[in-house]
C-alpha cells in the first residue's frame, strides 16, 4: 500500500519515482534481547577491549538465517563491566563492526532488574517455583518492579533511536524472552505502525501459578501491545491464553490454522515453532581439529563401555540429582550393567548466584560420590561429572561417542542440546575418517531419554519420554534404551534428524518473520487511538470511519430535528454488567423521562430482559416504550398494551429446558434464565475454562437435538440462548421505524445506543435501511456502540458514564424553549 511521506519538503505533487524508491528501502530485522550475542575479553597486554560474536548463541545464529539483503541489528547490553570513561567508544566500535546498539545500565538498576526482579522472581516463578516462607522467602520487591519497567523502558528508547528513519515501516522488531516483556507497551506507546514481535524462550506456566504475579495484568497487558508472540510449544501458548481468558476476559479463536486474541480492535497472532539449530555452524565446528582429536581420545577412553551424555546449566531445575540418582538405581536393579554403562555429566557454569546452586552442585556431588563408591572399580567411574567451562569442541565429540543422551531437566525451556547431540550421531566426513567410519559400518543411530517437562520433547516424537521426578521410571527408561534392537536405534535416529535438519534456526527465523509480516497486515487498513495510562497503555484500532460521538455532534442535530426515535439497550448501556442490583438508577429514570416527556421523541428501551422485569424497574416511566426479550413482545407506553412479534409454537422448551438442566446441575456457577419466549443458559460465574467448554458442547448437542425446530440456538457473552427463529433487535428497529413512517411520523433523527453482540443485529439494520435507496431517507443516524471495538456501528463512546452524559445533554436541548 502507498504511504504518504511524513514530510513533504517541496510543494507539489509527489512523484511516482519517489513511492517506488521509498518502497525498495532495505528490509532491517532489529532483533532484542537482554543481553547481546557478543563475547567480549580485554587484552592483556593492551589492555583493550576485544568483541566477537557468540556463534553458539542462537540470537548470534539468527544473522544467518535471513536473506542477504536483510539487514539485521542488534539492542542490548554486554556481559561485561565497562567503564563510564569507556563506554561511548566501545558502543561506537560495536555500533560500527557487529551491528549492535549497546544499553548501559547503571549497576543498581542491572542488579535490581537482572539478579532481582528476573532471576530471583521471574525466572522461578516461569519454572512453576511457588514464592516460599520462611528463611528463604522470595518476595515480591516492589523497587526490583520498578528497576525491571526502568530497565526495559530504557531499551525501548534504544529501538526507537534505532528505528528514526524515513522508512522505518520496513523495520521488524524482534524481541526476546522474559527479561523484556514490559518493552511492548513504551515502543507502542511511541510507534503505532512498528511490526512487533516477542518470543519467550521459558516456559509460561499456568494461570494459576501466573496468577500469583502482582503485576500480572500489567505483564499481559505489555505483550499485548505486540503484533505477534511466539512459543516452544503448545503448552506454553496455552497457559498464556487461559492467564488471558481468566485475568483479563480475552478470549482467543483459530482462524485457517493461526491462533488469534482480540485485543481492542487489534488482533494478536500466537505462534507455536520451537527453535532450531545451525547446522551449517555445527557441521563446520565438528570438522575442527580439536572436535576430532577430542573425539578419537574419548572413544579409545570408552572402548567397550555403554556411553551416555548429559549437557545442563547447573541450576535446580535442570534435574541432575534426579539423573545421578536414576543411575544409581539403574545400577542396583541390573547388575549385568555394572561396569559397562557410564554416565558423562558435563555442567556449565550457573548463570545466577545464590545458595540455590551451591546446593544443587553439594547435593549433585554426594549423590555421584555415593553411586561411584559403591558402584564403582578401578578405572571404572558410573558417573563422570565434570564441572564446566568445558569447550563447544569438547562437549560435540562427547555427543558425538555417545550412544544415548539423557537430558531431564524438571522444568526448562526449549533446550537445544538434543538438537545438537541428533546431528553430532549424524557427524561429518572429516569426522567419519578419522573414527574409522566408512560404508561397511553399521548405521548412524542415537537414543535420546527427554524429560516431557521441557520445550522440544513435543518435536522428537522418536525419543523416550519420562517424568524426571520419578526415579523408578528414568532408570528403566535408561535400561529400555540400551536394550532396544540396533535398527529401532537408527529408525529413531533418522526420524530425529530428518526433522532437526529441516527445521533449523533458518526455517524458525523466515516462519516468525513470515508470521509477522501476515499479522501486521492491516496496520493501514485502520485508524489507531491511543488510551490507557502507565503499563495500563493499550492501542485501540478502529476502521477509518468509526469516531468517537460527540456531545456538540448530537445535539446539533438533535436541535434541527423533529421527529426523533430513540433506541437504547440497557445491560452494559445504561447500567453496569458487573453491578450487584440490575434495577436502573434514578439519574436514569429521571433522564428517560425528560426525553419521553418531549413530543417530538420516541423513546424505547431494547433488551434481551423478560418483560415483567423491565415493566417493574421502568413503572415510573409513564411514556416509554418497551421492547422485551429481543422484540418478541413490544409496547409502546406504560400502559399501552403489549404486542406479540408473532404467534409461535414453543413446545420446544419442553425438550431444552430438561438438558439446559443438566448442564446447569453439571457446571458450578451456572444458571437457567426461563423466558416466555426463549431460554438462557448462563455461565458468567462458572470457571471461565471449564464454562467455555460446556457452552460448546450445550450449543452442539441443542443444534443437533433442535435441526427440525424453528428455532436458533446461539452463543452469546457468556451465554447460550434458544429463541424462535427470526427474532433478533434487528427486527425491532425495523418494525418501529415502519410503524411510525405509517402513522405519518416518519423519523428524521435516529440515535442507537448498545453495547454487545445482539445490539450488532440493531446497528447492521439500520446499516442496510441507510443504504437501501427505496426506503425515505432518515436525515440524522447515529448508530454507537459502548467501547472502542470492532462494531457495525460507526460511532462509540467509552463507557456507561458517557452514555448517561450524552443523553442529558439531548434532554437539557429538550428541556430548553425553541
């Protein structure tokens, strides 16, 4: 689509050579991440810095995996302590030779955001660790909030330097994990149109555990400011949706295979792609001399034995005491194995400090100590647990002996080194040579043991699943490995690396950005408003002819007006959904009446409620029309006599009311609303999850009861109603406009206030009379929906408060002598 330019420098006309130059502009991915994927080192005799990049850290891998001509840049901070008197000339250096935008953040502020806020409590928390009491409480600080929102404020300024340039609707912004998830809502606020995309590379956990979190709404409400977030896998996605659906009322819907939330006008896509590996990068490493010496070394140390591997980040939740122990108990129930199968534990070091890890690495060395002592001969260890930092060439000749891979972390994120272990079986020529590996040599195969608390146990559906907080099972599951045939090995092995091959660190980067470009797709289709305060900021799409009812709007027109009708939904219009008493105010009827009591309206009130209901709150309202239950009975005046929109049959709620029952004794919170002329079941204080799925299941099984009955059954805000067939607010709106064009009184102003879905029905008829040119034009129609959303109608206003102005202000004009 044509933009136009910010700036026009020259009067005159635009020319197309100008559109098709800024269109050419060179794509640029801005990838964001708490730290950058550089290594940086000092040198010791000139004491100056030296950078370069990371080639194991997947962001680094990322530079890779677009086309050529993508530009791809950098934002975040280093891994290094670097002098104030320092800093403006390394961030030019790497500014300059690696791409990358450097953060520097003042040292109380890093340690309250990043060893507080994100290591002590995020992080915990994402890995299903409940906050404890007692000596080791991890409490809430409200200054480490403070220091994350500061922090992540502080690298969305950084962007948008990065990002003031002409052109900067070419630029996708890709943020990562759980350090930054504050960062949307600050490069949202100050870009309307950025393509934004986060990927949290933890898990999410449940709602229920999420729920703990103080600053719960502000976290969700911060990513979704994105136009796109990404997951490991479907459970991850899943948890973040339910959080959303409980918390914050949204709810999601598929669409042609992609996950989508609405979120005021907006939609928000959800992706589910594991990450990949670089496999250019990996086969290169594996052809190094030191990957081979490594190799031959380590496969004359283990001739004869039963190898397996395990590469994990020492912390408490990788599961390594659950490992060592499984090996322990291996060893006791199979005697056979003793002195054969060996255990390679190689650990790197902790990211965070704390006394957490020191007793992990104490309890992880008494449980090796013990099995080896007892276990153990001369030059025979069951458990070899080195103590990083161990070298990428090393830990690749390791996966590269080793028949089996353990990996059983009790919670982790996506965890790669299953990835890497499948293609270091696979190996390389260079590799094959120099092991003694050619064509008369048995097949390639691996057996990978994965714990199913972990990102890529969904992706290798070939490995052997366990639950690592159960000993018994990872021990027979070791023992399973080792005993399945050489061709189920190789079956598996191949199964594993046909997909890891194929779904690389290339095929996950092109499908994110491929997603991005497809969720931004209707940035200039719509008009943005920005609203909300703080974290609480949010943009509100609307298409470009919605706008806001004003009060000098209306009443101008309702001055040079004679003949007025006056359409008004009640529940979520004129009084609050979640107000205990239902009944209207007295500034309500009190209004209502003013605008009755004028001659030249007509007033009604247009409600789904039963009609005894609205004839007992609206006694007081001697002129005002009535039309109950979706119009199916309409009155005109107080004591006026009520109409039938048609006779029906309604045998049918005989057959409905009965399974209505069932559902309603099945579901807790739930309620059966018996009107004369349908029937509601509600389930607005039943579990939000649980109330979903049983509103589908009563819809279907009353379509499938009802196919021969003249009647629809439908899903509404937390409800599923049946009612006769062709009864809808709709209707309402056209059969008084008919009736008062036959009594001679043909409308010249209309104003249609509602708020939900059946309100749409009102708004759509009033659309289509607009538009049919044999039907007397209405001169003034201002058909408005409560809340800034996707309506049918072509005005809104904010919220009840407004509604309740709007309407005194008319009766004021009312009120007032011509």
């Amino acid at each position: 689509m044509n933009r136009i330019p910010r700036v026009m420098k020259v009067p005159g006309v635009i020319s197309q050579f100008e559109e098709d130059q800024q269109s050419t502009s060179q794509k640029r991915v801005i990838i964001v991440s708490n730290h950058l994927p550089l290594r940086a080192s000092r040198d010791s005799v000139s004491n100056e810095w030296r950078f370069e990049f990371d080639e194991n850290n997947l962001l680094a891998q990322l530079k890779d995996a677009f086309p050529p001509d993508t530009e791809v840049r950098y934002v975040g901070t280093l891994k290094a302590d670097i002098d104030v008197a320092d800093q403006d000339e390394v961030a030019q250096v790497l500014h300059e030779k690696f791409s990358s935008e450097t953060i520097f953040l003042p040292v109380d502020t890093q340690n309250k955001f990043y060893h507080g806020f994100c290591k002590h409590y995020l992080w915990p928390l994402f890995h299903y660790m409940m906050p404890r009491t007692g000596s080791d409480e991890v409490r809430f600080d409200r200054s480490q909030w403070q220091a994350y929102v500061s922090a992540n404020k502080k690298f969305a300024d950084k962007v948008l330097e990065v990002t003031d340039r002409d052109d900067e609707d070419e630029d996708h912004v890709w943020v990562h994990d759980y350090h930054l998830m504050a960062l949307p809502t600050f490069l949202r606020r100050r870009s309307k149109r950025v393509k934004l995309g986060f990927f949290l590379h933890s898990p999410f956990p449940s709602s229920d555990i999420y729920k703990i979190l103080p600053v719960r709404d502000d976290i969700l409400r911060a990513l979704l400011n994105c136009d796109l977030i990404g997951f490991h896998t479907f459970d991850y996605a899943r948890h973040f949706l339910s959080s959303c659906r409980r918390i914050l009322g949204l709810h999601s819907e598929s669409n042609r295979g992609h996950i989508a939330l609405e979120y005021y006008g907006r939609t928000v896509t959800i992706k589910i792609l594991p990450a990949g590996i670089h496999m250019g990068q990996l086969e290169s490493v594996m052809s190094e001399e030191s990957t081979v010496r490594k190799a031959k070394e380590l496969k004359e140390k283990y001739e004869g034995k039963i190898m397996m591997v395990g590469v994990d980040d020492l912390d408490l939740f990788k599961g390594i005491t659950q490992k060592f122990s499984a090996m322990g108990e291996l060893l006791e129930t199979n005697q056979e194995l003793r002195g054969k199968v060996v255990l390679v534990q190689i650990t790197n070091p902790a990211r965070s400090l704390g006394r957490d890890v020191q007793e992990v690495l104490d309890e992880a060395n008494s449980i090796a100590n013990e099995v080896n002592k007892k276990y153990g001969e001369p030059g025979y260890e069951p458990i070899v647990f080195i103590k990083g930092p161990v070298t990428t060439q090393e830990k690749l000749a390791y996966y590269a002996i080793a028949e089996y891979s353990v990996v059983t972390p009790v919670r982790d994120g996506m965890n790669l080194v299953p990835y890497k272990y499948t293609v270091c079986r696979q190996s390389c020529p260079v590799l094959d040579e120099a092991l003694g590996v050619d064509e008369n040599s048995p097949l390639k195969n691996s057996v990978i043991i994965v714990s199913e608390f972990i990102g890529c146990s969904p992706s290798l559906s070939g490995a052997i699943r366990v639950n690592p907080w159960n000993i018994s099972e990872m021990a027979n599951a070791m023992y399973s490995a080792i005993d399945l045939p050489e061709t189920e090995k190789h079956l598996r092995h191949e199964k594993h690396y046909k997909y890891i091959s194929s779904h690389d660190v290339a095929y996950w980067a092109r499908s994110f950005d491929q997603d991005l470009e497809r969720a931004c797709r209707d940035h200039y289709h719509k008009r943005y408003w920005r609203i909300g305060l703080g974290l609480a900021f949010r943009l509100v799409a609307l298409e470009p002819t919605f706008r806001k009812l004003l009060g000098d709007t209306l009443n101008s027109a309702y001055e040079r007006t004679n003949s007025r009708l006056l359409l008004l939904d009640y529940d979520g219009t004129m009084m609050p959904p979640t107000s205990v008493n239902k009944g209207p105010s007295h500034e309500v009827i009190s209004v209502l009446n003013r605008l009755c009591d004028d001659p030249k309206n007509i007033v009604f009130i247009v409600s789904g409620r039963d009609r005894d209901t609205l004839s007992k709150w609206f006694s007081s309202c001697e002129k005002l029309g009535i039309a109950a239950e979706h119009g199916y009975f309409t009155r005109w005046t107080r004591d006026s006599p009520w109409e039938t929109y048609r006779l029906m049959d309604l045998s049918w709620k005989e057959v409905v009311e009965p399974i209505m029952q069932l559902y309603m004794e099945a579901t807790d919170g739930s309620s059966i609303e018996n009107k004369e002329s349908a029937l509601v079941w509600h389930h607005q204080d039943a579990d939000p999850d649980f109330g979903l799925c049983q509103a589908k299941e009563l819809h279907d099984h009353l379509e499938n009861v009802l196919a021969n009955e003249p009647v629809v059954v439908k899903r509404g805000q937390q409800i599923v109603e049946v009612k006769p067939q062709g009864l809808s607010k709709g209707i309402v709106v056209e059969n008084l406009i008919s009736t008062m064009r036959s009594r001679g009184k043909s409308p010249d102003f209309l104003l249609c206030v509602g708020d939900d879905r059946s309100d749409e029905d009102m708004f759509e008829s009033i659309a289509r009379s607009s538009a049919n040119p044999t039907l007397p034009t209405i001169a003034e129609i201002f058909a408005c929906t409560v809340g800034q959303k996707p309506s049918m109608a072509k005005y809104y206003v904010d919220d009840i408060v407004e509604v309740i102005g709007l309407l005194r202000g008319i009766a004021e004009a009312s009120a007032q002598p011509n």
